[in-house]
C-alpha cells in the first residue's frame, strides 16, 4: 500500500479507522465521537474508498500496520465476561462489630442501615431449586439440561391442571344451566 493514500486520510477517518481495529461497532464510535453513525459510516467508507479497499476491517488493519500499531497485543476486552465476578469491596467484608442476627438456621452480620435492604436470604438456588428466570442475581441460561426439561414438564403439568379446572367450570355451569331450564 502506498503511503500517499495513507497520508489522504483525514484526522477524522484515522481515528474511526483505529476503533475499527479496536473492534468497535458504528454506533459504539459514534457515541464516542459525538456523532451520528451515519456520519460514521460516511468517513468509513471515504477512508475504505481511499485506500481501495471493500472492507473496513481491511481498512482498519492497512492503518494499523502503517501506524505500528499491528504489532501491539489484541486490544484488552471492553465489556467484562457475565461469568466473571468483579473484585469485592474490602469494606463489606469486615467482621461484624455490632453483633449477629439469627435467621433460621442462617447467622446474618450486623449491616449498616442502607444494607437493610438487601440482607442476606438464602436463595432457592441453594439448595438445588432454581427458577428459570435472570432472578436474584440468576442468568437466563444458567439451568442444565434436566432442570430445563424438569420446567417444561412442570408447565405442562400446570396448563393440563388448569385446563381441567376450565372444564370443570364449563361443565358445572352447563349443570346449573339444565338445573335452572327445568
């Protein structure tokens, strides 16, 4: 590649081109910049055109190499994994000062009063019982195989039983119908 055509790009093209190779989306940089994605992709396809190239990966990658940034290790993530908890915060962990609440059979530490709100219950999920849902810190897919046909079977059984009660209901009232005509 010519280093002329690479010197055509303006400031703009070069820095939507270096998210480009960060992996960014359109409106990820156009949220970034101040932009409209539009506008984004407007300056994109302007740098693709003037470095004749059809993707703009490619484009991205030509700038990147001609910057010596190619060389420098894949960029760190931008999102952190849902599987990976982030670090606690040593303040909440601390031994309790105030005392201990009994629960049950569950020993709960003494909270500061804007914790009251979220004191420690235990979950379903402990003891092998989890609901389908993202609820109380819960993920949509967290359930293995057995569990989720377990769910399925339970709603089965469930729109079968109120199915049921539905025809118990048309059957009495239908009842009471012939009871009241004659």
């Amino acid at each position: 590649m010519s280093a002329d055509r690479i010197e055509r790009l303006t400031d703009k093209q070069r820095e939507c081109l270096r998210m480009v190779y960060r992996h960014m989306e359109t409106k990820e940089i156009a949220r970034e910049l101040g932009l409209s994605p539009d506008g984004v992709t407007q300056r994109i396809r302007t740098a693709m055109k003037t470095l004749g190239v059809d993707r703009r990966r490619d484009a991205a990658r030509i700038l990147a190499e001609a910057e010596g940034l190619a060389a420098t290790p894949y960029p760190r993530q931008v999102y952190m994994p849902r599987d990976i908890a982030s670090a606690p915060d040593p303040a909440m962990l601390g031994p309790s000062i105030e005392g201990e609440r009994q629960y049950g059979a569950l020993t709960v530490g003494a909270m500061r009063e804007e914790q009251a709100a979220f004191e420690a219950v235990p979950s379903l999920g402990s003891r092998g019982f989890q609901l389908p849902l993202p609820i109380r810190g819960g993920r949509p897919n967290d359930l293995n195989s057995w569990q989720r046909l377990g769910w399925i079977f339970a709603v089965m059984l469930m729109i079968a039983f109120m199915f049921g009660v539905f025809l118990a209901g048309l059957e009495a009232l239908s009842r009471l119908g012939r009871l009241i005509a004659s």
